[in-house]
DNA sequence: TATTGTTATACTCTATAACTATA
DNA sequence: TATAGTTATAGAGTATAACAATA
C-alpha cells in the first residue's frame, strides 16, 4: 500500500530546542507517576486527596483549592468530606465572609502531609545520577524558568 | 499557644540540589494541567483516552497499554471500548498469540493523535522564554538524566 | 444581582476479584 | 498451570446545572 495522505502528514517540523526540552521534561516527569500512586497507597489517600493536602500547608477557601486542584468547585467538596471523615482536615468558617469554608489541617493532617511531602521530594534516579555540576545548572535554569510563570 | 511538637518537625532539612531542581521540574509541570485537560476537552477526549491515543503511534497489545497509562490491565479494556466507539482505535488479533489483542489507530486516530501530540509538544511560556542557551543546556542536561531512566 | 459552597446527575477512571480463552 | 483480556463491583474524580446562604 502506498504512503497515505495521512502517513505523509506525519513527517512533522523537527521540535524546537525549547520544545524538546520540555518533551523531554514530560516523559522524565510522567515516568515518576507510579510512585507518586504508590506514595498515595501508603496513606490510603487517592491522588487529588494527596494533592489537596499538600496544597493545605496554610489553611486556604474551598475555591482556592480548587483552582490549585485544577478541577471544579464542586468536586472539592467530594474530596474534603473524604479528609474531613479521616480527621485530617476541618472546615471552619471564615469570619469576614460567612459564605467562604476555610479548610485547615488538623495535626494529623500535617504529619501526613509532611511525609508525603518528603516522599515525593525525593528527586528520581534521572536526576540524582546527573553530575553534581549538571544538577546545579538545571537547578538555576529553572529557577529562571519559573521566575517566567504568570504566578 | 507554645510551638506544638508536630511544628517544631515542620522545619526539615534543606533541599539538597537534586530535590529542589526535581521539584522546580515539577511545579512547572503541574502548572501545565489545565492547559493539558483543555486540549483533551478539544477533542472530547477524557485524560486516559488521550494518553492511550499518545502511546499507540505503532500498535500495542492491552497489556503493554496498561503499563504505559500505569494502570490495571482491566481499566484499559473500558479506555480502548470508548476509543473504539468513536472509530479511533481498532482491536486486532495478533497471528503469534491468539489470546493478545493489538490496539491499532484509525485513520480518524492518527489525524487525532497527531493534532494532539502538537498542541502538546508547544513549551510553556517558564520554557520558552528562557535565554537560548539557557533552552540549549536545560536540553542537553535532560537529554543526559532520560539516559539514566532504567528504560 | 453576584458569589461561595453544596447537591444531584451522569460519565470516566480506579483496583480487586472472578471469569474466558487461549497457551 | 499460567497468561491476556474481559466482566462485575464499589469507590473516587470529573463537569454541568440547579440550589441555599450570604454578600
């Protein structure tokens, strides 16, 4: 069968730098996915319960953890019950806006986030392996990087 | 109220190199997600569906899915139903192995495929503002730390 | 009127366990 | 017996729309 339309599309443009640099950020990261779940079995939490206490280091409205959960308001408040019902968050209302839910870590909560903190901190074998002077010029590079970020 | 032991832990140890690169490297990717989750939406097309269209640029058995989306091999089983229903994928028997099935692309699923890979593969802004060698070195380093993931 | 958070709904993804058809 | 894929089930996350309380 000869080469298809479709197949001859396929001979896509060669990447940037810029855009191989962060494909190749991508596969680095996404490698790492299942020991983020594995670090979510150990506590028992499912991965946006996991996130949402790392977001909770400083007690935050449910709209806000929303937007840091990237998801809609209304699921937040699926994902608190379940934190709220293990004792590990509370809701506790905010006084200059009746309407607004502060959630705040209960000191169980924040035993279990710092360790699931110190967990996924651990950087993986792609990156401890790099030369001590190769870890320190990626460090830098994305500090700028982020520096760059809207917020 | 007098600092509470659960407090005085909070102070961990710096970050070494690694770590903080590691999780620069991560919060850059994070704030990719809604970016992420709107391109599936474009085309209708729920996380996994996406991914599972992402791997299949040369056809793959169920089993080897699962292990790329990091899933259970019977989540993959409703994952490529949706993909079949709407004539992206195929299932094939493979001739060597009668019990394996091989997940090809449609035509309509490689146009899909690639259209996503693209918008994709775009860097983010913390990326593509970098200086030019600043892209140069970020790449030349990861391309270093992909050749020591196990695979 | 607008906003914060909740509820109801329907769909997707998830792991586990039991099943089938092959090997 | 072991493996590839499916089905059944129950729980979690998802967006949408309608709602209550408050602003």
């Amino acid at each position: 069968m000869a080469t298809s339309p479709v197949e001859r599309v396929e001979k896509r443009t060669r990447l940037s730098t810029a855009a191989e640099a962060w494909i190749l950020m991508h596969r680095i990261h996404w490698a790492e996915k299942p020991r983020f779940m594995a670090i979510g079995q150990e506590f028992d939490l499912a991965p946006q319960q996991g996130m949402a206490l790392r977001a909770l280091h400083e007690p935050r409205p449910m709209g806000e953890l929303a937007k840091f959960l990237a998801c809609d308001n209304s699921n937040v408040t699926g994902i608190v019950d379940r934190l709220e019902e293990r004792g590990l968050v509370e809701r506790r209302p905010a006084e200059h806006d009746r309407r607004v839910k502060l959630i705040v870590l209960t000191e169980e909560g924040h035993r279990v986030r710092r360790e699931i903190e110190r967990r996924i901190t651990e950087p993986p074998r792609a990156i401890a392996e790099l030369s001590k002077q190769d870890q320190l010029a990626l460090r830098d590079i994305l500090r700028r990087a982020l520096a760059n970020e809207p917020r």
